[in-house]
C-alpha cells in the first residue's frame, strides 16, 4: 500500500528529509553548456500561514491542484506506515486536512492513495463498514473530497485487480491504475465515482519495456534482480514508481529513469507518449506541470545529491533550459501557473510558502 514512500527513497533519497532544518541549496551539475538558463527569482516568505504536519516526513514530493492548492503526504509516527494529508492555497494561505479516519460508516481506514484532482482530491481508501466485523468485510473505497476538506461521497470498487494509485480525469471519470495478484499483468482503467468501470485501456500503450523498462528498473537501485521477482511483486513496484500530474490538455502518467517517458492520456481519449530528452547522464525522477511547459527534477547519475530541474518541449520531450533553483530544493518547488511560482521553504519543522518567478 505505501510502496511508493520505498520508491521515491529509491529513486531519489536527497529528496527525503529536506524537512527538516533550514533551507539549503541544491547541487546542480550542468552537463550541457549550450542548454539555456533560466533563473528563480524568489519573493519574500509567508511567514503568517506555516503549515505542521504530524511529522518532518513526507512520502512524497509536494503536489499541487489546478486552483494551486499545494498538497503534502505527512507520514504518521510511530511507525510512518500511514499518511496524513494537509494542503494549503499558495493564493491565500488557507490550509485545510482530509482526515479519512473519521468517515461515518466507515472503520479501520486506510488512506492507500491520493491524487489533488482537477475537480476533487481523490482517494483510495482500505476499509470496514461499521458494524461488520472481521476481516472478510474490508474493501476498498474511492473517496472525493472538496478542496476545504469535506467528505463528498464514497464508493465500494469492485474491481478485478489490485488498484495501487486513482487520478481524477475529468468531473466524473478516473484513471485507476493496478496489477493482477496472481499473474501480475498491469491493468489500467477508466471508472466513475460509483466506481463503475467505463473502460479499459490497453496497457502495452502504457507500460515501459526495453531499454526504458531497463532502464527504469535500474535508476529503482533495489537490492537484488528485480526481474526474477515474482510477477505480481515485479508490477507493483514498477507502477508504484510511476507519478501522476496534471495538466491543462490531461494527466500525465510520468515513468522515470535515465530513459524516461511521459504517457499523457488527453480528455480527448488520446494517449501519446513523449520519450524525454534530458543531457546526459540525468536520471529524471519526477516532474510537474505549467504554463503549457513541463518541469522534469532529475539527478545526476551516480550522485543523487545533485539535482536538477529542466524546463522541457510538452511535445517533443527535448530540455529547452536548466532553471537555476539556487534557494530553493527542486523537490520543494510544488506548483507554476500564470501568477508564477509556489515553493516551500521548511524551517523549525514548518513549511512556509514562498513565491517566485522565472526569468
């Protein structure tokens, strides 16, 4: 259920644990001289709006909605198994919680995934109905919130494979990605807020093979020959390194790796996949989406403290520019839209907002 906090300690681990202390700047390791550079210009802090979490733990990088929520992953102590998600408007500070834990009907709730939507924050949920004991009435649940927190509704899904990440597509369709217990073929399919399966997609337009896949596997750095793993196992850790965002034209279903490639699924029902072109040696481990351009986060092979962030062609996958992110992690940076920029900065174990622009 959490095999995507494993994943990105993996993929990236200078990502992990820059919540704690005060900000420092990221290594960055210009390969190609001739690529462009563009400059974050950063504005003063909102030091009236911090935002706490239960912990200095995220299990992933910050996200953000279409509005420029700016989501984050708290991970719970004692055992950091489980999540608390808290969000705030990089507009106006406003913070607001999803606490699954208190949704009436429901018991033993899990939070499995998130996604900040384009219209709602979808959720898979594991959990029991209020008073149906034992372990034969957990199921799983697609639940939508609001962007103030509140609970809309809740689905039973009764799919026929193991969901590990649901994407909101449009208002009532959702991208809901897993794998075959038994055989471990992957499965992607289009559902609605009932949970009714509207389509499936075909996964060989989706999932990586050859060299990307190899490539993928590698930049994973997992202990052993992950391709003698057991299928099931095998497919699950791959979709779990997958990220999903959002952008003005669809979602973006990013598959990492020195070789990475954007699968982007329009609201058009097109899909198109986009083999990214980064300088060499740059392993790409995340992106996000905005102003009609994509910003990759990608590390220097063999030196994950050095990271970089890449202005990228939405169309043909090539860097067009190395954005200097001097002051600020590449992993904070969570949201770009017309306005500019929204990063966090984390000081005493608090995220403030700070604001910027590119030039």
């Amino acid at each position: 259920m959490r095999a995507h906090l494993l994943i990105l300690a993996l993929l990236s681990p200078s990502l992990i644990g820059q919540t704690v202390g005060q900000p420092v700047a990221a290594k960055q390791e210009t390969l190609a001289p001739a690529l462009a550079t563009v400059k974050i210009t950063l504005w003063a802090l909102d030091m009236n709006h911090p935002l706490q979490g239960p912990s200095h733990t995220l299990g992933r990088l910050p996200e953000c909605s279409p509005d420029g929520r700016i989501f984050l992953d708290f991970m719970v102590p004692p055992n950091y198994f489980y999540s608390n998600i808290k969000s705030i408007s990089s507009s106006d500070g406003k913070t607001a919680e999803f606490p699954v834990e208190r949704i009436a009907g429901l018991t033993k709730t899990v939070l499995d995934s998130y996604d900040p939507g384009v219209s709602d924050v979808t959720m898979i949920l594991s959990a029991r109905p209020v008073g149906k004991g034992g372990a034969s009435s957990a199921g799983l649940y697609l639940a939508l919130y609001s962007y103030d927190g509140e609970l809309e509704k809740y689905s039973r899904l009764d799919l026929d494979f193991q969901p590990v990440q649901a994407s909101q597509l449009t208002e009532d369709s959702f991208l809901v990605v897993g794998y075959d217990p038994q055989m471990g073929h992957s499965h992607f399919a289009m559902i609605d807020s009932r949970g009714k399966v509207l389509r499936d997609l075909d996964s060989n337009s989706i999932m990586p093979f050859g060299q990307q896949l190899k490539s993928l596997i590698l930049g994973l750095k997992i202990p052993g020959n992950l391709e003698n793993a057991p299928p099931a196992s095998r497919t699950s850790i791959i979709l779990s390194a997958f990220r999903y965002t959002h952008s003005n034209r669809g979602l973006l279903v990013f598959e990492p790796g020195e070789e990475a490639q954007v699968v982007e699924l329009l609201r058009t029902g097109e899909v198109r996949t986009v083999r990214l072109k980064l300088p060499k040696q740059q392993v790409a481990h995340s992106m996000f989406a905005g102003g009609g351009k994509w910003y990759v986060r990608a590390y220097l092979k063999g030196a994950v403290d050095q990271d970089s962030l890449y202005e990228v062609d939405p169309y043909t996958g090539v860097a067009t520019a190395r954005v200097d992110t001097s002051g600020v992690l590449p992993g904070s940076i969570a949201c770009f839209q017309d306005a500019g920029l929204s990063a966090l900065r984390w000081i005493d174990g608090k995220a403030y907002l700070q604001h910027g622009d590119l030039r």
